[in-house]
C-alpha cells in the first residue's frame, strides 16, 4: 500500500532454471458436495493491469537520489528487478514531491484506469462482456473515495446502473481474498449471474520520502497493478452456450472455502496511518512481520483443509501473496514449501513489485497460462495484511 522506490538488486534474481520441475501432481482428492448443496462459484476468467512506466531499483534510487548505503542495500537485496510506477518527472529527468492532494487525485485517476482495463481484460478471458455483470466488488486500500472505486467504474465501463456493487476499502494486502469471499458467495446464491472482483491499488499514490528505514523498507517494495476476475456458478439446467452453461463455467477452479486469522499479538505490524511530520498517510511494516507470518501460516492453511478432510500434501498448487521476499521465504519455509510451489509468487514479485491486494490474482494467472492444471487439482489461495491477517481459500479444478 505504499510506493516502492527501489535500487538494482545485486544478487542474481530468480529464473526459469531457479525452479526445477516438481514430482508427480498428487491425484483428485474427494471433495465432495452434499446433494442439496448450490453449486460452487467458479473462477471464470481473470485479468491485470499496471499503470505509469516500468522502474528498476536503481532507476528509482537514481531518480529519488537516494544515497544512503543501509537505504540502498534494502532495495538491493528485494529481489525486485523492476516495477510500475506512476511518479512525475520533468524533462530533466527528476521528480518533486507530491502533497497528499495530489497524491489522492493520482489514486482516483490510476485506480479508476487501471481497474477499467483489469476488469475487461477478465471478462474476455471468461467469453463474458460488460452487459452481462450484475455485481461489482471493488478493492482498494492505497487512497479513499467517495463515491467508491464501484461507482466510478460503472460509468467509467458503462456497466449497467442497477448493478449491485460494495466496496472493500483499507483492509490492505489480504483484501482480495476478503473480498472474493463475499463475491463467491453472492454468485454462489445468485447462480447464472456474472459478478466481478477487482483489486487496484495505486501504490504510488501512498509513499513517504524520508531517510528512515521504515520508509525504506515500504518504498522498497509496492508497485501500481489492479487485478480483476469474473466469477459465476451454474444456473440449475443452463443451456451450454449461455455464460452460466458447462462451457463458460467449466476451465476455471470452484471456490470450495476460506479460512481466516488475525494475529491479535500483531495488530500494529502493518498499518497504514496519518504522519503528522510529513502530513500525509504513510504505510508501517514491522521487521518482524516475516516471521509472525510463517509462524501462523500453519494454523490457517490447517484448518482450511481440515474443513475438507485434505492435508497439506493434497495440494497441487500454491499462490501465495507476493508481500516481500521474506515473507515467501518464512511461508515457505513454514508450510515446508518448494521454490518450485511458489514460483508465480516469485516472479510476480520479481516482475512488478508488491502489488498489494490483487498480488495473488496476478500469481493465479500466471498458474492458468502455464497450462499444468489437471482436472481434480487443488489449489490454496493465500494473502497476508495488516490486522495482521492470513486469508486462505481452497479451489479445485
């Protein structure tokens, strides 16, 4: 929820040749709906964006003039090699600072943007068009808007004006699955009918510049992308060629549940609050934030696939939120995870930086366009925030 300025990583960043190929995907597990159960939602299509221009860490170093050699070395060791930022520049190559006015209008100009062109890009992917969504869920957590992101979009697209809409606002990084829970269920009770989720967050509308390290962590890391994805669950005897028919419905995951937990003993680890010094909202993380993570990770995923009688080694597929490379590296290690299960996530965060609430969405695609999945596959959704909050859903194709 915050800028990322960042420096050119010294270490190799990750490759291809970083994740070797993973052993046999374990078979079908039984998931099975009681018969009186509705049908589950399923992920019919999704869709991303980026906004403003791509930036290395020493592009941003260079254009922020950062100097100081601890400030530096944080954003060398991110395992970032570049993101998308939205900063101004003058033709001589440097930038100014932005008040916080400025810094909400440029999070009402990017969102809006960025989140228009996510959401028809998750549309296509699922053979859908801006007639046939009847629900709007929209994420945000980098700006305030009244009215919401929700309604901005629905004349920005010319969505129809009766569509149903909420708006999630600051709940930070783990919103997207907060949000896809109450989309799925709303599809799920409203079988046939297209609702949509978009993440965008404007990262770039939400930094601080100064010389402390807590500012260097946060601007080290956030770049600007939306995230949207279309969610629709079978009508009851839909014809096949209709958008909620076994062909439109059938190539993507259902949405089989979610699980939760918020770390009491972390409630101030990750916030996003005023700074009287700066006079602006400015993004906190706690150091430690990596390690209370990976150690309730466990807790969380557990009593997800408790619920549905799996265990860890059911799951073929993982999509973890890009937050950091020290948080992927406590999950990892904590849910005794391979570089090869969490490939996406480290890419994602190698490509664009944390991008906030849709980060997952964006690992998620990456997955589909892969072309690996097999029918009867499982897979974990998983997004870290402030709260602090693990946010888990379980999917099956």
């Amino acid at each position: 929820m915050t800028l990322a300025i960042g420096a050119k990583p010294t270490a190799t960043l990750p490759g291809p040749d970083d994740f070797p190929a993973a052993g046999p995907a374990p078979g079908p597990a039984a998931v099975v709906l009681g018969p009186a159960a509705p049908a589950p939602a399923v992920l019919a299509g999704v869709g991303t964006a980026v906004a403003g221009a791509p930036y290395t860490q020493q592009d941003l170093l260079d254009l922020f003039a950062i100097t100081d050699p601890k400030v530096r070395s944080v954003f060398a060791n991110s395992a970032i090699g570049r993101r998308y930022l939205t900063v101004p520049v003058s033709p001589d190559g440097r930038t100014h600072d932005e008040p916080q006015g400025a810094l909400l209008r440029k999070h009402k100009a990017v969102a809006v943007d960025m989140g228009a062109r996510a959401v028809r890009a998750a549309l296509a992917d699922a053979g859908l068009s801006l007639a046939d969504v009847d629900y709007l869920c929209c994420v945000t957590s980098t700006g305030f808007l009244t009215p919401g992101l929700s309604a901005l979009l629905i004349r920005e697209l010319g969505l129809d004006p009766g569509c149903h809409r909420v708006d999630v606002v600051g709940m930070g990084c783990n919103a997207g699955l907060n949000a896809l829970n109450g989309t799925a269920n709303w599809a799920k009770s409203n079988p046939g009918r297209v609702a949509v989720m978009v993440c965008a967050e404007a990262c770039s509308a939400a930094y601080v510049m100064d010389s402390t390290m807590r500012t260097a962590v946060v601007n080290s890391l956030f770049g600007d992308g939306a995230a949207a994805v279309a969610v629709v669950a079978p009508a009851v005897g839909a014809p096949a060629d209709t958008p909620a028919g076994p062909v439109a419905v059938a190539a993507g995951p259902r949405v089989l549940g979610f699980a939760s937990r918020i770390i009491t003993d972390a409630f101030d680890a990750m916030r996003y609050d005023w700074d009287d010094d700066q006079h602006r909202f400015s993004f906190f993380l706690d150091p430690d934030i990596p390690y209370v993570v990976g150690a309730n990770a466990g807790i969380v995923i557990d009593r997800l696939l408790g619920r549905a009688g799996l265990r860890r080694r059911d799951i073929g597929h993982w999509l973890v939120h890009s937050g950091g490379k020290k948080v992927i590296d406590a999950v990892r290690v904590n849910l005794a995870l391979t570089r090869h299960d969490v490939r996406h996530t480290i890419g994602v965060l190698r490509d664009y930086g944390n991008v906030s609430s849709g980060s997952f969405l964006f690992s998620y695609q990456r997955l589909v366009r892969e072309g690996v999945v097999a029918p009867g596959d499982l897979g974990v959704l998983m997004t870290m925030g402030p709260g602090s909050t693990i946010e888990t859903a379980l999917v099956q194709w």
